[in-house]
C-alpha cells in the first residue's frame, strides 16, 4: 500500500524540523510511553504535516496551502508553511479549541471559522482548496502525511528493538497515526520472522464513545447514523472522508479498535499529571485509557501520547492543579 522506504524517507527530511520525542517505561503498569505531548507544537500531528509539504513541488507550495483541523495538524501545517514561506489556510470547526487556534494564528496562517462540527469543516476546505487551487494538506488521507506520522514507529524500534512484539495502543480518529505504525509494525514483524504476513502487529485503536466514526468503520464497513457528542478528544472527533485510504490500511494492520468514555479520558489527564506531571490532551489520554480501565491484557504496551495542546484552565479544572 505504501512502501516501507516511504517511511524511511520520510524520517530523513522531517529531522531537521522535529524533536526526537522520549520513550519512557512505567514498570507498575508494564508500560512504555512514547511523549509526543513534548513534540515541537505538542503534538504527533506535524510529522506527517512537514513531510507532505516538503515532499511537495515547488508551483505546488507556490499555490499556498490550505487544510481542515481541529488544531494539531493546523499547527503542523502552519509550521510547515513557515518552514516553506508559503501562504496556509486551516479551517476548524467553531468548538475548535481557543488555545489551539491561538497558536496557528501565531504561526501566521489564517483561521477560517466553520459552523458546524468537524466534517462540515473539512468540507468548506475541500471546497476552498479547489475554487481557489491551492494544495490540499489531508489531517490523514494522504501517503505522505501517513508516512510522515509512521517514522514515530521508527524511533521506538531504534530506541527498543525488542518491543515489535509488544502491544501498541494508538489514538485513533482518520487513521493516518495508526496506519503509519502499521506499515512499520507490519515490516518489522515480517523481518523478525522472515515469513510473509505471518501474523498482524499486535496494534490497537482507541478512541471516545462519543465519536466513534472508525470504530464503526472497521466492525461494520460504514458510518452511517452514527450520532457524535462533544468529547474532550477533540482532535478525534468527525467523521472519516469517504473512500480515505487509512480504512483498508487499518482493516488489514489493526487487531482491533477499542472505545473508552469520557470519564475515562478524564481520569487518564489526571493520572498523566499526578504521576508523570504531563499535559496530556483528551486524544491522547484514550490511549492510556485503555490501559487503565484494563482493556489491555497483553503487556508490555507501548502507547502512543499524541499531544499536549489541553487548555490549561481545562486542565486545571480537571486535575484541581495538584
């Protein structure tokens, strides 16, 4: 589908731009944390973001960027565009977090506020991106953004080969996280082995009950009727662009997808910062959700902390600050 030395690709021309993330172990759960919360914009999201950019022609960036989020993969974007001298548009829904908009805008791209939720705001981009002829920048439904997000699997192999055969828990909302580490997993596996698709990776989706787009994607082959609800796990939320190329990737990588409740992001926030003292946001806290509600059974895990942009009076208001 995409092949492995895309990735690798990949991590070589975003090197320059990101940080080199750290990768924790917590013996009391069994668990490794991979902190893309302390990314360059707190968050994951900016791998795949600079490598679609740079991977793009030079008339094709030219022509100005333009994409749709709810704000972690507008603040890759929006670094890409600095990085490139290039004109950037995000569209985000009108919930989109204050903090995260504050930040793009600070990135100097331009907001375009869109009633409605996520989809409605990728939509109007779609829309715009044609009318306009700029470069369309897919949040996930793109090779390049996809191998971008998959070199966070090739730091974790570098730093502890041996955790192939762990379980990795990932956030999931598009897929293009999940995907990326799929491929990689999927590689790797087949080297330690030598055997072709011997087994699936041992990898796991997770994300909130209250926009279970993927989850319905991956069981039933559709999300037709599903009905979302406000959720922490913003950077999740909305639905999958039909036809996006993450769901077969998904479909033949993913041993399954999990979903958690809002409570349980709550307490996950509040456990990341009373025990590692960690800004975690609500996409990110699904992962370590599944983990501690005991959803996970087989150990070591690995989980992926997709990002740190949590509002700190939210934050404050979840954890009472201690």
């Amino acid at each position: 589908m995409i092949p492995i030395e895309w990735l690798y690709d990949a991590n070589a021309r975003i090197q320059p731009y990101i940080n080199i993330t750290p990768l924790t172990y917590d013996p009391d759960l069994n668990l490794y944390l991979k902190w893309e919360n302390q990314q360059i914009t707190r968050s994951f999201k900016v791998r795949g973001a600079i490598n679609k950019v740079l991977s793009l022609q030079s008339w094709e960036i030219m022509q100005g960027l333009v994409t749709s989020s709810a704000g972690n993969h507008g603040l890759g974007v929006a670094l890409a565009g600095r990085i490139t001298n290039s004109v950037v548009t995000v569209f985000v829904p009108e919930d989109a977090p204050k903090n995260k908009i504050k930040s793009i805008q600070e990135l100097g791209a331009i907001i375009k506020c869109i009633p409605g939720g996520y989809h409605h705001a990728e939509n109007e981009a779609l829309e715009y991106a044609k009318n306009t002829k700029s470069t369309w920048i897919s949040p996930y439904n793109d090779v390049q953004v996809i191998a971008g997000q998959g070199t966070i699997g090739i730091e974790i192999i570098d730093t502890q080969p041996e955790l192939i055969d762990a379980t990795w828990i990932v956030p999931v909302g598009g897929g293009g996280l999940i995907s990326g580490i799929g491929i990689f997993l999927n590689h790797q596996v087949n080297l330690s082995t030598e055997k072709i698709f011997t087994r699936k990776p041992n990898l796991i989706g997770v994300q909130s009950d209250a926009s279970s787009f993927m989850y319905h994607y991956y069981y039933s082959g559709n999300q037709d009727g599903i009905i979302e609800f406000p959720s922490l796990a913003d950077g999740l939320a909305g639905e999958v662009e039909h036809g996006s190329l993450t769901v077969p990737i998904i479909k033949k990588y993913v041993q399954s997808i999990l979903l958690v409740t809002e409570d349980d992001i709550i307490n996950s926030i509040k456990y990341a910062w009373k025990k590692y003292n960690q800004y975690i946001e609500g996409s990110a806290a699904t992962a370590l959700a599944a983990v501690l509600t005991g959803k996970i059974k087989s150990k070591p895990a690995v989980i992926i902390v997709t990002g740190g942009n949590i509002d700190r009076e939210l934050h404050y208001k979840i954890t009472g600050g201690s």
